[in-house]
C-alpha cells in the first residue's frame, strides 16, 4: 500500500453507486474512546466530505450528531457516513463501543462487508472487543487494525502491534503485522516524540506529515535500515498467504518479488479474511486537509476490502417458509432488501436504514415489508405492502436524495411506517424474507409509570414506536405484577430509553421498582369458615361455607373439590363458592400474590331461601379462604431461574463465588470453546435484578448469560417477612 494515489470525492453532494464493484461497506469496531468517531471525521476530511473543523455544510457533525450523544458524550447508536475516494464509494459505518449498544454494533456488522477495528495505542483491546473479533474471524470477515491516540503520552505503537499480534493472531501471529511504521517528530517539553509520518514497508517510501501536508519521500539510510527487518517479516507474511505456492520458494531463493505482486497478493488476503494489516491513524493538526495516515486507510479499504459481489449469496425464503434460491449481489436480480436501523425523524417521521443484498431500490415505489421470526423480540410477524417515500443518503443530520440504491448499497428509505429492524423489503409481486440477525437478549428490567394522565394517554404509542426502532430492547406488560417494563441491555441502555421517550416522543415517565412475580402457598392443612350475613331490609345477603385448606405438590395450581351432602349448599350456588375462593386466591392471602398449589374443599355450608345469591356465596368463599389462611402459615413462593453464564476460564472463580451470594446454587459447568466456560446455576430472580450489570463488573465486560424461568419454590423464611413487612407498608 501506499504506492498509489487516489483523488478524494467532491464535497457537497452524496457519493453515488452505478455497479456493486463501486462499493466497499466497512464498519469500525471499538471499546468506547478508542477514537473510531474522531477516525470517521479524519477520514471524511481527507476524502473532501467535510470542512477542515469536521463539519457538514449546516455546521453538525458528521457523525455523533444527535442531542443524546451530545449530551452523554459517547456515540449511542449506529451513523452511516457515505465518503468517494478514487471512484469508489464508501458507506462508513460508526458504532458505539459501549456494551450497552451492542445492538447498534450487531447492525452494522450486518450491513458492513469489512471491519476495521479501532485500538486505543494507549488503553489496549478490551475483552469485548477480542469477543468480536472472535465473532468476525467465525464467519471470514475480513478485517484490518488501526491504531489510535498515536499522541498521548503513553501511547506505544510497537508494544500495541505486539500486543495485536498475540491478541488477535494468536492462531497466525504471522497474519497480523503492521504495513507501516511511525516516523517520529522532535521530542516535545515532556520527552514525548509524536508520531510525524509514516514509513511506507511495500513502498519503502516515507510520508512525511511534519508540513501539515502529506509529503511523499525517498528514505534516509537511518530510516531504510528501520524499514528492513519489518519489510522481510512482512513480506513473508504476505507470501504465506499468496495463492502462488512458488513465490516464497523464489523469494527465499534471494528473488526480488515486484512491489504490484505484493501489494495484489496483500489486497486478495484481506479481502479473503486471512490477512489483517494493521495501520495507525491520527486526526488532521490545525490548518491540515489530511489526517495522519488516512489516505493510507483509505487505499487499504478501496483496494484491499472485499465488494459486495463476493459476499456470499444470501439464504431467502417465502414468507410462509417455502424455499427460494439464494439470491446474489446483482442490481437487476429480485429485489431483497434488509432493515438494519430504524429512527424517527421530527420532520420525516420514521426512516428505515436499508441495505441492499439484491436489486435495485427507487423512489416512491410499492415494496413488501416481512417480519418474522422476531416473536422474541416482542415483535409480532407481519406482512404488509408499503409504498416507500424518498431515497436518501445520510450525512450528518442531512439526508441527501438519490435516484435509486444499487444491489451492494446502503440508504435510508422514508415513510415505511410498518417497518421494524430486522425486517426484510422485497417486490411486491415476489415476497422474500431473510432470517434475522441474532441479537442480545435484554436482561436488565426497567419498571416504568407515566408521570402524568397526559403522559399515560400518550405511553403505549412511545413506547410501541421506541422498541420498533430498537430490537435489543423488550416491553413487557407483566401480568401478575401489573407492571410496565422495559428490558435493556445496561443502565445507559436504560437512560438513552428514557430520554428518548421524554425528548422524541414527549412522553414523561418515572422508574418504580421493579417486581418479580411471587405467589403464596399454605404450608399447613387448615380450615376456614366464612359468613356472609347482612339483612337491610327487603332482600337481604345469607351465605355461610365452610372449607379445607391443604397444599399441593409445585406446580399443581388450585384444585376445587366439592363434598357437601345433603343440600347445604344448593348446586347452583357451588360454582358461586368456586369463584369466590378463585377470585380470593387471584388476589392473594399473606402478601397480596397469587395462591397456588393448594386444594380447597367444600364441605359445608348454609344457605336462605330467599336471601341467598350468586354475590352472597362468592363473598363467603372469599372469606373462608381469608380466614383459613389466619390458621395456617403461608410461605411465599419466589421464581426460581436457570442462569448459563459463558466467561473466560479466569473469571469462572470470581462468577461462582458471586453467584453463591446470591443464594445461587451452581449445577455444573461445562467448557463452551478455547479458553471459556459456560457455568449453570439456578439462583432466585429476586437476586438477579441487576446481574446484566454486575457481571460485566465481575468478568471485566466479558461475561454474557442467559435466564429461564425454571420454577417457583419457598422463599427464606427472614426473607420472607421483610416482603411482608413491604407489602403491609404499601411500598
């Protein structure tokens, strides 16, 4: 790389596609500050997209644009930044590198042909984002390294690609290796030497950035002697992976291997997914039109990343299931197009981030809209034909209008109010659905009430329209606790939820504490009399029953059995009864949870001639059960959940003993892949309310799990009361 020179694209209007080979879809991947966001704006400057301060023509920035992301100062969601460099059209893919967005991040990796992964040269690689290159190396992704930071004080760049090279080579130390080397400036007041220019290995050229400007040069005998040792590791790197077997015979050999071989060689191994370079990258100084090392960035993703035609054909079927071929990257194929974000614009309304598998997507043309397979999701299936509104490319808060989008490419489609994440976009006279993507389930519960009447007229709309947009988010209305809840990825999951609800929709909401669903049992046989006896002149109220109590295995339910002899209790008044005692259990005994796992029978009982009634007999079943439930302990019963944590094998430790204080009870543990373990255990969810936090504290943001509900089972008696103590309180 290095050896050519591209021409950046014309500030001011969106770049266009006519062919798929026009195309390169590469998306950055980080820990949150490793600078991808400051990487988006260098690279924009240096392709004529933005001006020298990062600004699109109306002053915003062109990615991190919204309010939230100002105000929180990290990138929450997912930004399509669109450049031209040579020709070719890059869609720029931003993600947040804060875990609580990793929705965000699954999307783009969705969209995205190729990934570039952003490393701090001071902080190092998070566990989070070894996990992801793991996931990428999975399926072949192609990837390359930038390194960031190259001027804080600590920063190291040999130490950072040593540590690249083990990290993310550890199978192939040889297909991690740098393309560049850092030419250093004089040392500043603090004895700290920032980087300068590069020294090109392929090239052996040196470009020189001390002018503000890119500067292109022969090196000097010191700096070729630094090119010469990393050249030969390089190159044989390169060799290893070349397709032509003779070339490291030849080069070993003392052969002169041309610089175009290299650089082919280098460019089909990156594409290819075996070869990952790793560059550096700085943002332009004050007055400069080019940011360290961005052109070079630039060359690698135009030359050396793959198009979307060798992207693999993409599975399709029918709606209802049937099997369709699988369809390729072509623009005249059947159209099959995927939502990869959603978002509410306050003058468009709702836009649809679309990227294009096949086909060719227009303006104001009718599509259908698939989703399916996003039960879990609290998302119902749905089909439906949708005339789309204008095609855009994004750019900043700019949405810049196109013509059509080509098989390959990425835009935003306004006006598809059905639309949801995930959801597929075909002909309508030829309906196709992809699978989903998988996403993280939401662990972490956020009960919620509306601040206000006006805010409750307005809550179900923003919260259906908030989740729509969001697939790694789930509401619940949860039946036994009569809350509203949303499940979230983390607590700054939670507060971009909640702003976004106050701000987007203009909906107020308070967070309440969140219940789990407990019930309550007898423990004890026991015996209740109930007497409903009221006389206020004309029809009075007369009923009187009497009952049985005792407990049932778990998971029986209640049972109703009726023995009354002799006509105590007239026939058409003991479904009267039943429904009374069910009604009563419904509401609870103890603590105001719902009874199970008990047997009621009726033994006997009173009645009127005149003024007994349906009412009356339901009253005393309802008393009776009250008062049988004063002769008999009642245990609290609370949901018992299975808990698979997969970590890393030097964390299983720590996840074991923390689950044990949360009256977990580890079942077993298994390994789950090189280096990781899956731990299982069943822990009472009341324990668990928080664990999506507390276990990325615990495994250093490596740890993922997932819950079932297994059963109900008794609470611990000291545990128990305080409940009570809460539920007599009212709290």
């Amino acid at each position: 790389m290095g050896a050519t020179s591209h021409q950046a694209g014309a500030a001011g209007r969106a770049p266009t596609a006519d062919r798929p080979s026009s195309v390169r879809n590469v998306v950055l991947v980080g820990h949150s500050g490793a600078g991808k966001t400051t990487l988006v704006e260098a690279l924009a400057l240096t392709a004529g997209a933005v001006n020298r301060a990062g600004r699109v023509e109306d002053g915003t920035a062109v990615s991190d644009y919204d309010e939230i992301e100002h105000r929180q100062q990290r990138s929450v969601q997912l930004s399509l930044v669109p450049v031209e460099w040579g020709g070719i059209k890059i869609n720029i893919l931003d993600t947040p590198g804060y875990a609580d967005f990793v929705g965000e991040l699954r999307a783009g990796l969705r969209a995205a042909d190729a990934a570039l992964f952003v490393v701090s040269s001071s902080d190092g690689i998070d566990g989070a984002t070894r996990m992801v290159w793991d996931e990428c190396e999975a399926v072949g992704m192609p990837r390359a390294i930038v390194v960031t930071h190259l001027e804080a004080a600590r920063a190291d760049y040999a130490q950072m690609t040593t540590v690249c090279g083990e990290i993310f080579g550890a199978d192939d130390p040889d297909a991690v290796i740098p393309l560049y080397l850092p030419l250093y400036g004089p040392p500043g007041p603090d004895g700290h030497a920032p980087v300068a220019g590069l020294l090109g290995l392929l090239s052996q050229r040196v470009y020189d950035y001390t002018s503000g400007e890119r500067v292109e040069r022969d090196p000097s005998p010191d700096e070729l002697a630094r090119i010469a040792d990393a050249r030969s590791r390089l190159i044989e790197g390169i060799i290893a992976e070349s397709e032509d077997e003779s070339l490291m015979d030849r080069y070993l050999g003392g052969e002169e291997i041309d610089i175009k071989t290299l650089v082919d060689d280098l460019e089909r191994a990156v594409a290819r997914g075996t070869f990952h370079p790793v560059l550096m990258a700085a943002p332009a100084t004050d007055g400069a039109r080019q940011g360290l090392g961005t052109v070079e960035l630039l060359e690698l993703v135009t030359g050396g990343f793959p198009t979307p035609l060798e992207r693999a054909a993409v599975a399709v079927t029918a709606p209802d299931g049937a099997d369709r071929p699988a369809v390729t990257c072509d623009p005249d194929g059947p159209l099959v197009a995927e939502v990869v974000k959603t978002s509410s614009d306050p003058y468009v309304g709702r836009v649809s981030l679309v990227r294009i598998f096949s086909g060719t997507l227009r303006p104001e043309e009718t599509v259908h809209v698939s989703g399916h397979g996003l039960a879990e999701r609290g998302h119902e299936d749905h089909d439906v034909d949708e005339r789309i509104g204008t095609l855009t490319s994004p750019f900043g808060k700019q949405q810049r209008t196109l013509t059509q989008a080509i098989a390959g490419d990425l835009a935003c489609v306004a006006k598809l109010t059905r639309a949801e994440t995930g959801d597929t976009l075909s002909a309508k006279d030829r309906p196709l659905l992809m699978e989903p993507w998988p996403m993280p389930d939401p662990l972490l519960p956020l009960a919620i009430a509306a601040h206000s009447k006006a805010d409750e007229d307005k809550l179900s709309q923003g919260l259906a329209r908030l989740v729509a947009e969001d697939p790694t988010m789930r509401l619940e209305q949860n039946p036994d606790t009569h809350q509203v809840v949303l499940w979230c990825l983390g607590e700054a999951h939670q507060d971009v939820a909640l702003e976004r609800l106050r701000t987007r929709y203009g909906v107020q909401v308070d967070p309440v504490p969140h219940k789990v669903s407990l019930r309550e049992t007898f423990g004890a046989k026991a015996a209740g009399r109930g007497r409903h006896v009221k006389q206020s002149g004309g029809h009075g109220q007369f009923a009187i029953c009497e009952i049985e109590v005792e407990p049932l295995p778990p998971g029986s339910g209640i049972e109703f059995v009726d023995k009354v002899v002799g006509g105590a209790v007239p026939r058409q008044f003991i479904p009267s009864v039943e429904k009374g005692v069910r009604t009563q259990a419904a509401r609870g005994v103890a603590a105001g949870y719902p009874l199970v796992d008990v047997r009621i029978t009726l033994l006997d009982g009173k009645a009127h001639s005149v003024d007994s009634s349906d009412a009356a007999f339901q009253t005393a079943g309802a008393l009776a059960l009250r008062e049988a439930a004063t002769e008999a302990r009642i245990h609290l019963l609370e949901p018992v959940a299975e808990l698979a944590v997969l970590v890393p094998d030097e964390y299983v430790g720590p996840v074991m003993s923390d689950l044990a204080g949360r009256r977990g009870r580890v079942v077993g543990t298994e390994q789950a892949g090189p280096g990781r373990t899956s731990v299982r255990a069943e822990i009472p969810e009341i324990e668990i309310g928080r664990y999506a936090v507390e276990l990325r504290s615990v495994s250093h943001g490596t740890g993922r799990f997932t819950r079932a509900y297994a059963r109900h089972e008794p609470m611990p008696p000291q545990i128990a009361d305080k409940v009570r103590e809460q539920a007599e309180k009212g709290t």
